[in-house]
C-alpha cells in the first residue's frame, strides 16, 4: 500500500500507516545520528539551524497532560514548525517514542519533542519519511493541523 492511496482508506488505517513509517524513519534517524530528543535541546537546533530540522514529533502521556509549562513549549514548537514549514505529529504513547529513539536513561524521561534533521552531508534518503511528510501534507488538508500517530505495538 502506498501512501497515494492514503486518502481513500479510513483514518485508522492511514494512521496506521504512518505509524510504521514513522518507526522506521526514527530507527533510520536514530542509527545515522540524526536525532535530537528533549525540549530543549529540540529548542536549540530550531534556534541554531532551523534548515537542518525535517520533521518533528511531540509526545504526551497523560501523566504530562496537566504540565502546563509542557503545553506551552508544545505550542511554541508547534508555531516555530508551522513558520519553517516543518512537518509535525503527535504521538500519544511517549513510553513507546522514548524505547525507540532513547538509548540513554536521560533520553527516556524527556522524550517528549524529537527532530529528526537532515545530515550535514545529506548522505541519506528515507522513502518513509517522504511517505510521512505526504501524510502531513493530507492531514493539513483535512484541517488537522498536528496529526496523531500511533506508534506500532512490539
């Protein structure tokens, strides 16, 4: 399947969809070091290089639900990718994100923001993440601004 054929397919599925897609650009992300996990060292690269970031995801457990420092850093995060048109989503199972992405214990307690940024060198090419930016493009279509993903179960 591919994302083409999104638009037809009930929004379960498409969200499905870019779920497995997201994983795999994590997983390719994480192992060309192209991460960047945690508010603020996320804030900084969007400081320093805004043109190195190419998508970012934002995670809420309900645990952080009622951070309201928290929701004020997502919304500025969210305004800055909106301004540099970067495409964003929203995952809900934090815990999931961080096994992912994290490979630190630190890693894991603030994995609430993550960039993916492009290489210096441009040295990789990721099919899923071109699936994933077209699924934000449909999304913002739809008038869903900050898409959620479900992350694949293990």
């Amino acid at each position: 399947m591919t994302f083409e054929e999104v638009p037809i397919q009930k929004p379960t599925e498409r969200a499905q969809c870019a779920g497995k897609a997201l994983e795999e650009v994590l997983e390719t992300a994480k192992d060309n070091e192209s991460l960047t996990v945690g508010v603020y060292e996320s804030a900084k690269v969007m400081n320093l290089d805004p043109d190195s970031v190419s998508f970012c995801v934002l995670a809420m457990d309900e645990q952080f639900q009622c951070d309201i420092a928290l929701q004020i850093h997502f919304t500025l995060i969210q305004s800055f990718c909106f301004d540099n048109d970067i495409s964003i989503v929203r995952v809900s199972d934090m815990q999931r994100l961080a096994d992912i992405v994290g490979d630190k214990a630190e890693e894991l307690e603030d994995a609430h923001c993550v960039l993916i940024t492009n290489p210096a060198d441009g040295s990789w090419e990721e099919p899923a993440l071109e699936k994933l930016h077209l699924f934000c493009e449909e999304s913002r279509r739809l008038n869903d601004w900050v898409p959620e993903i479900s992350l694949p179960e293990r």
